[in-house]
C-alpha cells in the first residue's frame, strides 16, 4: 500500500483525493482529474477537486483548466528519485506513469542489488509491457542490463526518451519492439536466462503488427502460457514481479497461476495495488505478485 505515494525525490506524486468514479492526483506541477471505476464511493474532499490543471473524459477527451500552466496540454517532466519522467495525456487517459507502481520500483531496485551481489556481475532483468520505462530505468540505475519489451514503438521510442533525460542512455539496455510472448517464447529457445523478470500485462492487448497480422491479447486466456514461458527463461534463485490492473483476476488467482508456472517457487507474496490519498480515500488497482525462485 502506497499512502498519499508521498515525495520520490524532487516532485511530488500523489493521490490527493478519489470518488465518484474519478481519481485527483499531482503529478509535480500538475493535478490531474480522471476516471477511475474502482473509487464507487463519495469524494472525501470535493474542494481539492477545484485545483485540477488537467481533466480527462472517455467521450471528451483532455481539457485543460483556463487560465492554468497545463492548459497548451503540453508533456512536462517529473522527477523520481533519480529518474526523470516526461508526462503526456495520451488519446486513452494515460499520461505515461502509473504511480501505483512506483513502490514497487523501489523493491525492484533492492531486488537487482541483491541479486548483482550474489551473482557479482551485472544482473540481466526482462522487462515485459514495459511501457515507458520506469522499471526498465530503475532496474538499470541498480546496476542491471536490462531487456526492455513494448509492443507499441511510439511507447519504445517515450522510454528511449526518459531514458535520456535520466542520464541513462549509454546503460545496457536493449530497446525491443515486440510481442511479450512471442519474445518470450524465442528467448527460451536461444537459451537465454534472466535474473529478474517484471511482467505488467494489460487485461486487454495486443502484440507487434496489430490490424496487419498481430495476435489479440486477453490476460485471462494467455497469462498461464506466458508465465510458462518467462519460468524458462528464469535463471535459478530468479526474481519476478507480477503486477495486473484487471479486476478480472483476484490475487489469489494470480498466486496459483504463479506458483503452478514456476515450479521451483521459494516464495510468492501477493499485495493489493492500492493507493491511498491524503484525503483518506483509497483504491484497489489490481495486484502486485513477487515470487522469489529456488
Ligand atoms: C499496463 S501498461 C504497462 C505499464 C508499465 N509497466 C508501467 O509501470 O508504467 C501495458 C503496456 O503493454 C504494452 N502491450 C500491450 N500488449 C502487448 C503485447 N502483446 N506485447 C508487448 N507489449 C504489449 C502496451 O503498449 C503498454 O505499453
């Protein structure tokens, strides 16, 4: 649980209040009002929401609050920790970062130390649905080489970029525009192992090549071929993290899935994604599964 998301470094990333079908963040400079199934409760703060510099509609689109700096709906930069974030509205309501997964960043980068001095070399970690990078760049900050898979090239080329405004571009990591199974599957093929793999599949999807050959993705049909695949490319004493925004699947599901992949599990720890705002409102996003190999 992430309460308030609180400071990561220099910005200020937070859920100041959520209800009524929507969710009030900051994102450093700019609030941001947006659509958020899961708060099916009233709003604890109705006058915070009157500070919003962005809001999101489905049918609308982005507008931007007259007279506010975000009102040119321009990206802008955040910082965390030691990463820097460029932040768009995208055409489906994202803005390029999930704040409910920056504490799982910093169990990652604790991950990729520990392993780095177990092993004493460079951990080699997959990053599947990696969307604009902030794993990717948290695990190569630690000290990892890192395998960076995105089916959407214009998400590769974002990440590319947050790379660089980070300082981390001369880093090893391979930019991969491809189908997350698919790239799977060839990996365990060439034999290839990774010491730690960090999976964010969409409930819903799709892989390289959509609308010209590429295959549809549904997590509850494909999640247990895909954690198939990623237990063989897993070098012993591996490392995953699991996290899923569906509704669709429980964290026990996942935990059962997980456990019946990776026959050699030495521990899975299933947590809500869960953030909670300063205002006391919290939301259930979903599911973070870290499994921990033998
Ligand atoms: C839920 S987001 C990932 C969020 C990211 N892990 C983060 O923390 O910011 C899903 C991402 O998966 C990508 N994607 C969707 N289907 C894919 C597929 N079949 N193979 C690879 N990437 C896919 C999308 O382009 C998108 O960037």
């Amino acid at each position: 649980m992430i309460r308030a998301m609180g400071d990561f470094g220099d910005d200020r990333i937070e859920l100041v209040d959520a209800g009524d079908g929507r969710r009030l963040e900051r994102f450093g400079a700019v609030v941001v009002d947006r659509p958020a199934p899961a708060a099916n409760f009233w709003q604890r703060d109705p006058e915070a929401w009157r500070a919003a510099d962005l809001r999101f509609d489905p049918e609308l689109g982005w507008s931007g609050r007259a007279g506010s700096d975000a009102g040119a709906i321009s990206p802008w930069q955040v910082r965390i920790g030691d990463l820097t974030m460029e932040l768009r509205p995208t055409s489906s309501g994202g803005l390029g970062l999930y704040p409910e997964h920056l504490a799982n960043s910093l169990r990652l980068a604790l991950d990729v130390a520990e392993r780095g001095r177990a092993t004493e070399r460079p951990p080699a970690v997959l990053n599947l649905f990696a969307h604009t990078g902030v794993h990717t760049l948290t695990a190569a900050r630690a000290g990892a080489s890192v395998a960076h898979v995105d089916s959407a090239r214009t998400v590769v080329a974002w990440a590319r970029r947050n790379a660089e405004l980070s300082g981390l571009a001369d880093r090893p990591i391979r930019w991969l525009v491809d189908d997350a199974a698919a790239f799977v599957a060839r990996e365990g093929r060439r034999g290839r192992r990774y010491d730690g793999i960090v999976l964010d599949p969409p409930s819903y999807g799709h892989g390289h090549g959509r609308g010209r050959g590429g295959r549809r993705w549904r997590l509850a049909d494909e999640l247990v071929a895909l954690l198939e695949g990623c237990a063989a490319v897993l070098a012993d004493d591996g490392f995953v993290l699991l996290t899923a925004h569906t509704t669709g699947i429980g964290g026990r599901e996942l935990e059962e899935s997980v456990g019946a992949a990776f026959p050699s599990v030495v521990r899975v720890e299933a947590s809500p994604l869960q953030i909670v705002a300063g205002s006391g409102a919290a939301l259930d996003l979903g599911w973070s599964v870290r499994v921990v190999a033998g």
